[in-house]
C-alpha cells in the first residue's frame, strides 16, 4: 500500500463562512466545507442543497444548438434516418442508449452504431461512417467523439450525411465541418458550465429538441439515470449541472430505473442505497467489460432494455466482467514482477511498460491499479496493427495529455484529459518515446506529487460528531470529484480492540474521552502490525450510516491511521 500525505485543508474564508454559519444555523466545520465548494452566500446553498432542475442552464446557450436542433426538426419532417455513433465505454453506450430511446418515443427513424475496440478503435471510424451510408443515413450524431475527427467527418460531409457532434474532448484549433459542434470547451461557447459528459451533452441537445417540440413531459424523467452512470464513470465533477442531474438520477436509480438499469442492479447480491461510487465500482466495470471482451453493442442493448433479449445481454456483460477480471490480475502480477525485477523502473519517475500479448481492452485497468502501488504517471501499451497502441494514466496534478504532446514527435496520435489519454506509438519509437516521456516526469513531478492526498477538511474531536453534523453531511451527496466526501482527522484515539473479517478488513473500536465508535478500514488487514502495540492512533476517516440489529449508528469508514506506542 502506498503511504498517503495527510493533507489539512487551507482555512476557509472567514466572512462567507460566518455568513453561513449565521444564515444557515450550521457549526463552523461544516461551514468551512460548504465554502470550499464554492458555497459562499445564502442563494449559493439553496441551490447547492435545494438541486433543482429548474436551476439547469438554458440549453440554447450552447454554441450550435439551436443549429443542431433545427438540423433534427428538419430530418424529422423530412424522414430522414439519422445514424446515432458512440464510443464504446460508458459515456458512450449511455449517449447511444440515451439518444436511441428518446428517439423510439418520437417515432425517428435511425440506426446506431458503436466502434469495434479491436478493429476500429476509439473514435469515429469509416467502418461505421459507411455502415451509416449504407442504410441511407442522411444525418449522423456523433456522442462522446468527433471533436477532432477532421477527416473522417470530411468523409462523411463529402458522401452526403450532415454530421452533429456532442462532445466534451478538447478541441484543435480549427474544427471539423460539422452541421453543428455542441461542446462547452470550444472557445467560442458561452455555456456557463464546461464539465458535462458526452451523454450530458446529448441530454442538453434532447432537453432543447423536447423544448422545440412543445412537449408537455419532461426528458430528465425518462432517462437521468442514464446520463447519471455517465457522469459517475467519467469522472467528471460533481458540481453544478452534473450535481443536480446526478441528485435526481440517483432517485431514479434506487426507485424506479429504466429496465436495462435495473437489470444492471438485480446484478448485485445485496440490497444497497445506490451513490455515485457503487456506479463506478459496480455497474461501470460491466458496461465496459462488453467493450474491453466482446463489443460494446450488447452494453447498449442492456441500457435500451429492450425484453426480449435483456437477460441474455445482461448475462453475457457479467460473463464478460468476470473474464476482464481475471486477464486483468495476470497482466497485473506479470507488471508487478517487471517492476520489481527492474531496479531502473523501481527508480524511475514514470512507469512505461509495452508487451504484445496483452489485451488491448484492460491495458487502462491495470494502469490504473499500478498508480495505487506505485503512484508514478503510468502508460501501457500492447500491439494492434504493427503500432503500439496505449492507455495512460496520471497523478494528482500532473497533466499526462500536455505531457504527451511535448513527446509528440515520437507518437502517430494521442488524445484524452488531463488524467487520462490514449495513444498510437510506432515501434521504432517505442523507445524514444518512453525515454522522452520520463524524462520529462523527472523534470516536472514535485515531491508533492510523488505520494497521493488524503485532503483532510478539518481536525475534529468525537464529540463534534453529531446527528445533526451528520445530517448536514449526508445533505452534501451526491460525492464524486470536486464534491467528495468530507473526511476528517481525530487525533489520540484510544484503540479498545480491533479484528479481521473477511480476510481482508479491519474492524476497529476506538474511544476518544467517553464516546466510543466503530471503525471500518477497508482492504487495511495487512497492516495489524502497526496496531499490535498501538496504544492510541490518529485516524483520518469519513462518516456513513451502519444499520445493525434494525438500529442506525454513524461509523467511521478509516481511510488512513498512524499507530502510535
């Protein structure tokens, strides 16, 4: 396990959070965490607390999309079929699933399509641009991708089909020549929110066409699941527009779900309160496990939720995560051995590793885990096509997509976020490459960069936690990036006993002055060591609601703890 850097939190401002404290009623802590995002006046709460779907942005601010929405009108008036394109991970499949829905309500004619991971790779691709043509698609809406598809949306321009593009990637300089280009990151929109998911954008692009159409229901009704799963395994903020479509989705989810959600649900073998981590950890490793195995369609068919071939689809996207998950451990351990058998990868700022065998569809997986044990910016790369095609994963503040681009030499392409990019790398300059790229993590990367943030809101004592604090909490959900779950520090925490359950956790019961409380420490079983003669700990931890024995009592999830003699 990585040792974690404890991190207090600057004060917040003094005067927003008396204004909040007195106008709200609230203790200081909580009104220091409420200010540090971004809640700093009485209107800037009720909208924070209240979530209404009234406060969601005119959809017409969005550059292009009274152009879009005319665009469809128009094909719709004339029966046009409009060819519906995705990407193959969740953001993708849920615009796809999204789109296609709100399209059967309108009776629109269309066909959809999703790339092979293996064949066609990420993005638009002319396989699925000629498969469009040759079912007569005179229209095609590109979700989640086309930002910088110059080429191929040329292509489709020169062969007779308009192209509408929603999408949250990073724009070049010049765009594609699209009919419309719905994206909050173009310079020249004035949309006052930038972090919609591609399936948010189409949930705009559906909110303004249901606007057209003097519809008398409401689009986030049908389908803010859908645009909730998105917005869990994007990773995108948890903030303003994605908050409040997120709050109600999460209802949905929990009462009444679109069929293929709730197939999805009925996956899992206890009953839960679905938040916004159970759709990352649980549902999302399913939609992409169709991608990363078998092809993303059947992802799209289980979210359509469509009867008659919803539990054949569902079962084969569990079938499909269960064989993700064991190709997932083998490249894993086998990395884990290259490292560990390479005192110049050990040393290394970055970790760059590249094998043909692996699979191109759980690269990004493993990645991803490497960076919780080792926490180095992270690429993986395994052959397709005779290149190198590679996924990248980046730590805390560390942009690994301008990292990349100052290694662009040596790369046939590249795209992605700040956190997560994708490339192409030639075999004569694999090498190159890695070497460039380290290089520049040796130069850039601080201290502070080399160990990952336990970013503590406040040092508290167990007497501050009450129902009320507690409360107040649970009012901040849903968590997620920008609005995580608070977590706080307690400091010389007498340690009464602790045990193992399930081979794998930590169960501990800790007393500070009279109070005493449960703690649970997820996969912290290993390190019973540190607390054989502990007499006290310090312990940085979140709160949630336990129920035992039909009885509700506020438990400590320990994220970290320092033993001490």
């Amino acid at each position: 396990m990585v040792k974690l850097r404890w991190l207090l939190q600057p004060e917040s401002t003094e005067a927003p959070r008396k204004l909040l404290e007195e106008k709200l009623k609230i203790d200081s802590v909580t009104a220091s965490v409420l200010v540090r995002r971004g809640v700093k006046t009485y209107e800037d709460a009720r909208k924070y607390f209240a979530c209404e779907w009234q406060d969601l942005h005119d959809p017409f601010l969005m550059q292009d999309m009274a152009i879009a929405t005319e665009r469809i009108l128009l094909a719709i008036r004339n029966k046009e079929r409009i060819l519906v394109y995705g990407d193959f991970d969740v953001d993708g499949t849920t615009s796809v699933a999204l789109t296609t829905l709100a399209f059967d309500m309108l009776g629109v004619s269309y066909e959809y399509h999703i790339p092979d991971r293996y064949v066609e790779g990420y993005g638009l691709s002319y396989i699925g641009i000629d498969f469009g043509l040759s079912k007569g698609c005179t229209l095609m809406i590109c979700l989640d991708c086309g930002t910088r598809a110059h080429t191929h949306i040329e292509y489709a321009s020169q062969n007779g089909m308009d192209v509408i593009v929603c999408d949250h990637h990073l724009p070049d300089t010049t765009l594609p020549p699209v009919v419309a280009m719905l994206n909050p990151k173009r310079k020249d929109c004035a949309y006052p929110y930038k972090e919609l998911t591609g399936c948010g954008i189409g949930f705009k692009l559906l909110c303004a066409l249901w606007s057209k159409l003097n519809r008398n229901d409401y689009i986030w009704e049908h389908f803010a699941d859908l645009v909730t799963l998105s917005i869990a395994c994007d990773l995108v903020p948890i903030t303003d527009e994605n908050r409040t479509i997120a709050f109600y989705g999460l209802k949905k989810i929990q009462n009444n779900p679109l069929p293929g959600v709730a197939a999805l649900k009925n996956l899992a073998s206890n009953q839960r309160a679905w938040e916004i981590s159970d759709l990352v950890f649980f549902m999302g490793p399913r939609i992409n496990a169709a991608g990363r195995i078998s092809h993303a369609r059947h992802a799209v068919e289980v979210l359509r939720g469509k009867k008659e071939s919803l539990e054949q689809d569902t079962s084969l996207l569990e079938d499909s995560n269960e064989t993700r998950r064991i190709l997932e451990n083998e490249i894993y351990n086998e990395c884990v051995d290259i490292i560990e058998q390479s005192p110049h990868l050990l040393g290394n700022a970055s970790i760059v590793l590249w094998r043909a065998h692996w699979k191109k569809g759980v690269i990004g997986i493993v990645a991803s885990k490497l960076i919780e044990r080792y926490y180095k910016p992270t690429i993986m790369l395994t052959m397709a096509d005779n290149k190198w095609v590679g996924s990248c994963r980046s730590v805390h503040e560390f942009d690994i997509h301008e990292a990349i681009n100052r290694c662009s030499t040596f790369v046939v392409q590249f795209g992605g976020h700040k956190y997560a990019a994708g490339l192409t790398v030639t075999e004569e300059n694999m090498n190159s490459f890695a070497e460039a790229f380290e290089n520049i993590c040796q130069r850039e990367i601080r201290f502070d960069q080399t160990l990952p943030i336990l970013p503590i809101e406040a040092i508290i004592d167990f007497s501050q936690i009450t129902d009320k604090f507690f409360r107040l909490q649970q009012r901040m959900s849903p968590f997620g990036p920008e609005n995580m779950i608070p977590l706080y520090q307690t400091n010389s925490v007498v340690l009464l006993n602790y045990r193992i359950i399930k081979e794998k956790h930590l169960k501990l019961t800790l007393r500070q002055g009279k109070i005493i409380m449960e703690g649970i420490a997820f996969g912290m079983a290993e390190r019973t060591t540190e607390l054989e003669t502990a007499k006290s700990v310090a312990i940085v931890y979140s709160l949630e609601l336990n129920t035992l024995q039909n009885r509700n009592i506020i438990q400590l999830r320990i994220r970290d703890f320092r033993a001490h003699a």
